[in-house]
C-alpha cells in the first residue's frame, strides 16, 4: 500500500464517447500511477501536468482510492472491490473514494452502497469526478476488476470468503433458475422464458429472482446450491465470486456472445467453471437504441440436450414452445405499430437515426 499526501483529483477533458483525461495526480500536477481506469464503458488518460481546481474541497483523514463506480450492478461488482481488501490494514474511519465517469445527468450510486454494506463494509463512501484535495490518500494493488481482465489476483477470494464465509458444502438437492422475468418485457432478454421456468419447475427447480432478495439472501442462494441455471445478466457476475467446488451451473445466453469478462469470472474460482449454453437460433430488436436490448429467440430442444448432458435436467417431458408462443413473447413490451428488426433492419434504423440527429 502506498501513502500520498497532498493529492488531488482532476476531472479532466472528454475525449471521446468512452475516454476522458480524469487523473489523480500529485500536488506538482504529475498522475499517480496505478489510478487510471481501465473498464468496458470507461478509459481514462490522465494530463501529463494538471492544475488543481482552485474551488477544490478539501477531504481531511485517510482516504482509500476504490476504483471506479456506475449505477450498474454489475459494473460495481466487476470494478470497485479489487482494492477494499486493504481495508484490513486502515483505520475504520477511512473514507472510501470512488471515481465515476463524467455525464450530463449524474445517475443514482444506489447500488454502491447496497453491495458495500452487504459485504459489512461501513466505511464513509464518497464519488466524484474531480476538484477535490486529499490530505492522505492510500493506493492499494488492484486484486479484481476488468483491469485484471476479472481474473482474481491473490488473497482476493480469501478477503471475500471472508466477507461472506459459509460453513456447509453446496447441497446437491437444491436446484435453482435464477431467472430475468421481473426485469418486464422491455429488457433485453429469451423469448418464452416463463416458459422455462414451468420446464424447469417441473424438474424440481426454484425459481429465483434475484430483484425480490437482498444481496445477503442472493449470496446463501448462490452458495447453498448444488445446481445452478442462471439467464445471462449480472447476478452471474454476484455467483462467479462465490461459486464453489461441487456446483455445477449453466448460464443460458440471450446474446450471441458473452462479454469475455464474464466468460473468464465463469472460470476463475477453483470448481467446475460454470457453462456457457449458446442455442440462439434468431435475433431481433425492437425499434430502441440500446444493443443490450436485443430479443432471442432459444432453440428449446438444443437447450433441453445441452443441459441433460450437463446433468442439470432429465430430457423427459421437455417441450419447445408454440410458434404461436414465441412470437407473442416477442412482441410483448412493443407499442403498437412498432416493428421487430433483424440485424440488417435495425442497421439501418440506426443510420436513419443518426441522420435525423446530423450525426455521420
């Protein structure tokens, strides 16, 4: 851990959609090394000589670097503890300091808090996007985040087990989906999935949603499990830190491709690395901007053999859904008039879009 007084935070320039020139910087103006951000939807290239803003406040006691924050949980969860095990070493006041990507409307943190608080983590948490000093400010070694390609370095998964420790192996009489339904049709997502969730009731499964518990009840969940199905979205990110030798545990895509941080989370805890299950058979959006937003369309029989040779299901009595069923789940959360688009379709809605706007 390194110790730095007299630092300062600039909030830099944009200098594209995705980069800004934010740093943390010595007070001669100079980055700190190591405080850069390195995230899907962020990348920050420090001044090489920044000015303190002269309205800059001022954060008296000891402060801990913690990465960076979004609104997304999934985000946090990827981004923002890698550094909190130095917190063992820090007196119990230190203020926890988050940098957040610049926007015109600053979202809610809520989510911050929330996951601090369930790791019983009570320190004061401050975010921001410059103009402030720093009496003391520590640097810690990044253990975990999409800097380190979210591949654990060295005592991360012993400060976690720690944080959440258990005391039973994973019960292979407890099989759980971990479903997207109570996300509402509007959310990128499988058609037919509450269809999936009557297939797999019927082989014994719970239906979990993960929106109606609290971190601590989704953490006991995903631990006590002996198996796991999960629709692709961030709760996969809350399992791959506590997943356990003895599970076995799927994840379904609704797109094409994982993003290769959860690809490489799936793997990186010791146990049976959790499957990715790709049987996409179309895929369409709705006249929406967000690629996030996308609707697939499952091939259930690929699915149904996919997860029998996994020993997740037994294959008897497993049914694809109608056509019938599958448009009208498609369909569900459009307005009236609007239009499914293929690939090519919504290319091109896009570019008409961007047209409107005057952008190239």
């Amino acid at each position: 851990m390194t110790l730095i007084r007299d630092a300062f935070c600039s909030p830099g320039q944009r200098i594209d959609r995705k980069t800004s020139s934010f740093g943390l910087h010595f007070a001669d103006g100079s980055p700190i090394p190591g405080t850069d951000i390195q995230s899907s939807s962020w990348v920050t290239q420090a001044e090489a000589r920044a000015t303190p803003d002269a309205a800059a406040h001022r954060i008296f006691g000891p402060v801990l670097f913690g990465g960076s924050v979004d609104k997304q949980f999934g985000f946090v969860l990827l981004n923002a503890l890698g550094r909190l095990p130095a917190l063992e070493g820090l007196p119990p006041e230190t203020t926890l300091f988050f940098a957040a990507k610049p926007q015109a409307r600053p979202p809610s943190y809520a989510v911050v808090p929330l996951i601090l608080r369930a790791l019983g983590v009570r320190n004061p948490i401050l975010i921001g996007q410059g103009g402030l000093w720093f009496d003391t400010l520590h640097l810690a070694p990044d253990l975990f985040s999409e800097a380190t390609g979210c591949r654990a370095q060295p005592g991360f998964y012993d400060w976690i087990d720690q944080r959440w420790p258990v005391d039973q192996p994973p019960d292979p009489a407890i099989s759980v989906y971990v479903t997207r339904t109570a996300l509402g049709p509007e959310a990128g997502r499988f058609a037919c999935e509450d269809h999936l969730e009557t297939l797999l009731a019927q082989q014994g499964y719970q239906i979990f949603v993960p929106e109606q518990h609290s971190i601590a009840e989704q953490v006991a969940m995903f631990q006590r499990a002996g198996r796991l199905i999960f629709a692709e979205g961030s709760a996969v990110h809350l399992f791959s830190l506590v997943r356990r030798p003895g599970q076995i545990s799927a994840v379904i895509h609704r797109r094409p491709e994982l993003p290769a941080v959860m690809l490489a989370q799936m793997a990186d805890r010791a146990g049976e690395p959790t499957r990715a299950v790709n049987v996409i058979a179309d895929v369409f959006w709705p006249p929406r901007r967000g690629d996030h937003l996308g609707l697939s369309v499952l091939d259930f029989a690929a699915l149904g053999r996919e997860l029998a040779a996994m020993g997740l299901i037994d294959a008897q009595g497993w049914q694809a859904p109608s056509e019938a069923m599958v448009q009208a789940s498609l369909r569900a959360g459009l307005k009236e008039g609007d239009p499914l688009l293929t690939r090519a379709e919504r290319a091109g809605w896009l570019r008409q879009l961007r047209e409107k706007k005057g952008k190239p």
